[in-house]
C-alpha cells in the first residue's frame, strides 16, 4: 500500500474523530446537524445535502438541514417539507419512499448544480432509524471499503450525537416548564442547598415578604426569615441542630409571625420537604410557603364575632330576665303604669334581639351567596326617610331630624325593606356617634341628567379618624375609641347596608367634617342609586 494513500486514510480518520468530538461538545439540535452535514459533505466530496430527520413528536421524516440546496428546490417537494409519516418502531418502512423523492431531487439538481449522484447515510441506532445523511456529489465517487466503513460510523455517530441534542432539549424544555410553574405558583416557592442557603425565591415569595429574588438568593435561609412570632415548637434552625433531616424523616413544619421589609406583619406556614438522590445523599430542601395572613384575620373575626354576638345577646336578655323576673315577684302590688312601663322595655329588648338575629342571618346569607332583593318599581327613599325620622325622633331628645327631598324626587325600582334597613342602620349610627346631640339630617338629590339619585345622612358627631377610614365597611369593624367601647354594636351595620346598596348596583361612600379650629364636626355618608326600573337582583 503507498505512503500517500496511508497518509490520505490516516487523515480522513482524524478528520472524522475531530467532527465526532465537535459533536459530543454540542447540544444544540441545530447546530449539530449542521456539523455532521457539513461534515458529511466535505468528507464525501460532495457539492450539497440535506439531512431528513424523523420527528418523534408526529411520527414524519421532513427536512432537518441543508446545504448548498436551492430552498425552492426543497420546497417544490413538499413530502419532504411537510413530512413522511411512519409508524414508531418501523422507521425503516418509509426509506425507499425517501430516497424516491431524493432521486427525483438529484435529476433537478443535475441540471441545476452538475450533480450525477447521491449518497446516502442512515443515521442509525440499533433497528431504530433517526434519519438519513444525503450527500449530493458532482461526479461518481467510489469508496474504498475502509472510507465507507468510516462514513457509516460516522453516521452511526451522528445518530447518537441527535439523540444527545433532543435528550437536551427535552431536559432543557422541562427545566423551562418547571421555572415556569414555580415562578407562576400562587404559593411561595424557594429552594435550598444542603447547606441552607437559598438557590431559588419565586415572585410569590418575593411578593409575601417585599424581597427580591436578587435580594435572596445565595444568601442563608436564616438570613432572609425572621421570626417575630413562632406558633411552633422549633424553626428550621433549631431542626437542624437537633440533626433534621435524618434518612427518612418526615417533613418539617414552621408557622409563626414575620415582619416584612416594608414593616408589615404576615403570617406565613412553611414546609420544608427534603430531596435525596437514589443513595440517600441530601440535594435539596424544597420549601413551600402558605399565607396564613388571611386566615389568622378570618380567626380574629370569629373571635371577635363570638365575643361581640356573646356581650350584645347577653345584655337585652338579662334586661329581660329582670324586668320579668320583677313583674313575677309574688309579694309585689304593681301599677297598672308600672306594669305597662317593665312590659314595654322588655319589648324594645325584644326588638334590639331581633334586629340582631336579622343581621346576623343576613350577614350569613352574605357569606353563603343566598343574599336577594324583592325589587318594586316605586319605592319612595323620601317617604322611607321620614318614616326613619319620626322612629328615631321618639327615641332621642338631644338630636333634631331633618328632611329635605326635592318635590320632584322620583320614585326608583328598589327593595323598600332593604332600603328602609339601610337608612335605619345610617340614621342609628348618626345618633350613636353624636353623644352630645345636635342635628340629623337626611337629603337627597337628583344627580347626573336624573341617571342617578342620591341619599345622604349627616351629623354633627366625633367623625372617623383618618387611619381607621379603610375599616369602616368591614364586617364587625368599629371606631376604636371610648365611646364604641361604651355603646352596643356588632359591627355588621355598614358591612350589610354597603352590601345591599351594591346589590341595588350603586355605590356608598362618607365625608368626615372637619372644622380647622374645632377638629372633627361630624360625618355623611352617601349612597347613589341608578334610576331606572331595571335593577337586577343580587
């Protein structure tokens, strides 16, 4: 054998182990074909090629790459654009139907190019065909045995070199969809090293305690959590010092109180699951963080709830069980107007017991979504407000009612009940909240070319301080101050005349007075109606 056919062999075969380690270096699909067609080509002599690829997620064989071939050449055979199917497992079966349509490629690119013939590649993995390597060359080029030997491994290298790149695609596909579920998760999400240190921090998180990702991570877990507040026996810290997680043990769970960077207080219930590897070797802590901000308020509401329901039910019923139990006593002689006198307070206790057990079952109806108006079309809010004046009238000799209504007040489409609740829930605050007395008055206006009409109820009390402003509409909200401490109340006044006024499709808000010498002068609170007669119900 001469020298130079040695040397001509020697460096096809360094040639070919320099593609193969270009191609064990890369991952990416496309950059990968286009190596071993570039390759391919060089090697074979060849003017062009293309690379059909089969496609596991649709079961075709199309075009994956191309070299030196005119696009509107691929295109005009469409079979290779759109796609051979197969069935998985018998890939072979479509090869003949390829290289038919490559032949008729070849005879267009004869004229085309000055090509004579074509090469042809599996790109092979057992009986598992990834694809086919066409090599297009000028004129006919014949292969000693070791040369084609050479191209088929280099082919069969290939093959592993795409399954390489598509396993990476998937991998990097599915790292991509998990960042995406983490970082979308409506929970907080953050993992840890071994080490605790945090490697992960999603938006949820970042949102909960006012802190970057940036901010976070690389940095102790100890650092970023601080508690203000534990509910449970230990933290993360003291588990670890007592040597969790052991082989095996279960999660661990931490709930208490944190402060937030912008000062705020929320309570967070943590997670913490260990994540081993098939030798039981510590990767990660995978943390999942729950607020419980919420919750602990819906707690304080119960609470609240059964305190305030448990003070207000106790004080008229024991009013009645005394003035009962006096008008029971065996050895007393009553008055006819003494009787009449016991026998009417046990009455207004009475009522003040019902009005209650009214708020709060339609307050239950609230939470349960049974909640509904009876709607006429006339209801007359002027006519209710001097029916609510002259109640409250009797009941007070240190306020003055008023009510001023233009004549041409419309009559609206409304719940007359319900509205005659609302003005009665407005009016019994006014008279609440102005202990020294004074005028009371309830108006009401047109606005908005008569789209609207208005309703408002004014006094001359100790009006809502600023800071206790987002409160007032909320379910057993009061001011918090001596005199709601001293005065009966549930708190569901507001929250239900805002949720009927809603239901009606209007709005209600309040002005706070205020005189620039004399401080707090009183409050109005407003409602708006629309004026039609088509008011759906809620």
């Amino acid at each position: 054998m001469s020298k130079s056919l040695i040397d001509i062999r020697v460096r096809q075969r360094e040639y070919l182990l320099a593609i193969s380690r270009a191609l064990s270096a890369e991952l990416d699909l496309a950059d990968v074909l286009r190596i071993i067609l570039q390759a391919s080509v060089e090697f074979a002599g060849g003017r062009a090629g293309i690379i059909v690829l089969s496609d596991p997620d649709e079961s075709v064989f199309r075009v994956a790459a191309a070299l030196g071939v005119p696009s509107e050449m691929l295109y005009s055979h469409s079979d290779l654009v759109n796609g051979f199917p197969y069935v998985p497992g018998h890939e072979k079966d479509v090869a003949t139907e390829l290289d038919s349509v490559v032949t008729q490629l070849t005879k267009e690119l004869k004229s085309e190019l000055g090509i004579n013939q074509t090469l042809i590649l599996p790109m092979q993995q057992g009986d598992i065909v990834a694809g086919m390597i066409y090599v297009f060359q000028e004129q006919n080029f014949v292969f000693g045995d070791d040369a084609g030997k050479l191209l088929q491994a280099f082919a069969d290298q290939a093959a592993i070199a795409v399954k390489n790149a598509r396993l990476y695609e998937q991998v990097n596909s599915e790292k991509h969809r998990l960042n995406a579920i983490l970082e979308n998760s409506a929970d907080g999400i953050m993992i840890l090293d071994p080490q605790m240190n945090i490697q992960s921090f999603n938006r949820a998180l970042a949102n909960m305690l006012g802190k970057k990702a940036s901010e976070a991570i690389g940095r102790l877990h100890d650092d970023v959590i601080h508690w203000v507040n534990l509910r449970t026996d230990h933290d993360l810290k003291e588990a670890v010092e007592n040597g969790w997680p052991m082989p095996g043990s279960a999660n661990l769970y931490v709930e208490g109180d944190i402060k937030t960077t912008n000062g705020d207080i929320v309570s967070l219930g943590i997670t913490y699951s260990p994540l081993r590897n098939t030798r039981g070797r510590l990767l990660n802590v995978i943390t999942n963080v729950r607020d419980l901000t919420q919750h602990r308020r819906e707690e304080e509401l119960q609470k609240t709830f059964i305190s305030v329901v448990s003070h207000e039910l106790k004080t008229p019923v024991s009013i009645i069980k005394g003035y009962a139990g006096t008008l029971k006593r065996p050895d007393a002689k009553w008055t006819t107007e003494t009787r009449n006198e016991y026998l009417s307070v046990i009455e207004e206790e009475a009522d003040s017991l019902t009005d209650l057990i009214d708020n709060l079952l339609e307050a239950s109806k609230l939470q349960s979504g049974t909640f509904s108006l009876n709607l006429k079309d006339h209801t007359c809010l002027k006519s209710t407000a001097k029916r609510t004046a002259r109640k409250f009238q009797s009941q007070t000799d240190i306020h003055e009612f008023s009510v001023e209504f233009p004549d041409n007040f419309p009559e609206i489409h409304a719940d007359e009940r319900r509205m005659t609740q609302v003005l009665n829930n407005l009016v019994s605050n006014a008279i609440k909240y102005s202990p020294n007395g004074g005028p009371v008055q309830i108006s009401g206006t047109i606005e908005d070319d008569e789209r609207f009409v208005t309703v408002s109820v004014t006094d001359h009390g100790i009006g809502i301080p600023d800071h206790q402003r987002h409160r007032i509409f909320q379910k057993f909200s009061r001011l918090d101050n001596d005199l709601s401490r001293k005065t009966e109340g549930t708190g569901l006044g507001l929250f239900l005349t805002k949720a009927i006024i809603e239901a009606h499709n209007g709005r209600i808000w309040f002005n706070s007075n205020t005189d620039p010498e004399k401080g707090p002068t009183g409050t109005s609170f407003t409602f708006s109606l629309p004026n039609i007669h088509e008011t759906t119900s809620s």
